[in-house]
C-alpha cells in the first residue's frame, strides 16, 4: 500500500487588492475622470502589477490582465504594448485577477479609464 500527501486547493485566490494607473512621470490617475495623455496600467515603479491577493492554500502565481474579460494573459508590463499604455480617445477596461499555484482564479478587480 501506498501512502503520502495529496494536497487540495478548489479555492480561488482573493482579489487583487491593489492597483493604480499612472501618467508619464508617476502622476496618479484619477478614477472616472477623463484623461489628455498616456495612461499606464502599473501602480508604482518599483512593482508594476496587482498586488494583494491572498491564497492561504497552495499561494497566488500570478496575476494576469484581460480587456475582455474572456482572453487573459499573464501580467508582463511593457511601456509600449496597449494592453498597458492606452493612448488612444475613448473609454478603456482593463480586467485583473489572480491565479493560485492549483491554476484557480478569481475575477473580482476592474477599471474604467476614459
């Protein structure tokens, strides 16, 4: 007979807790409010990402970022890709979850940008 650990996890991660979007220089951009140049999907320079979720089972190993809700792709800041710079007119959504080492995730953090 066989015998050892089997570890478990259906519990999606909590929510990304933490996230801001940045014009050029580190200013703040203001949620809601309507924008005249670049704004960039990070929060601070030294950690571009979501933070904050919390999996107390088999821990958080990734976050990830949609525009649609549907095709999500792992964070990966890149000043020029614009998933992560929106620059054009218009309203913009950008989607966060987080995604625990047993590949659940939760849906639980969006933003608007105009």
């Amino acid at each position: 007979m066989n015998s050892g650990k089997y570890y478990i996890d259906v519990t999606a991660p909590g929510e990304p807790k933490e996230m801001e979007f940045v014009y050029e220089g580190w200013g703040r951009y203001t949620r809601g409010t309507w924008a005249r140049g670049r704004v960039y999907v990070l929060n601070r320079s030294d950690h571009v990402g979501p933070e904050g979720s919390i999996d107390n089972l088999s821990g958080v190993a990734k976050y990830q970022i949609s525009t649609d809700n549907v095709n999500w792709y792992d964070y990966a800041f890149d000043w020029n890709n614009g998933m992560y710079a929106m620059t054009t007119e218009g309203t913009h959504t950008r989607y966060f979850r987080a995604v625990d080492n047993a590949e659940n995730n939760e849906i639980k953090l969006y933003a608007e940008i105009k």
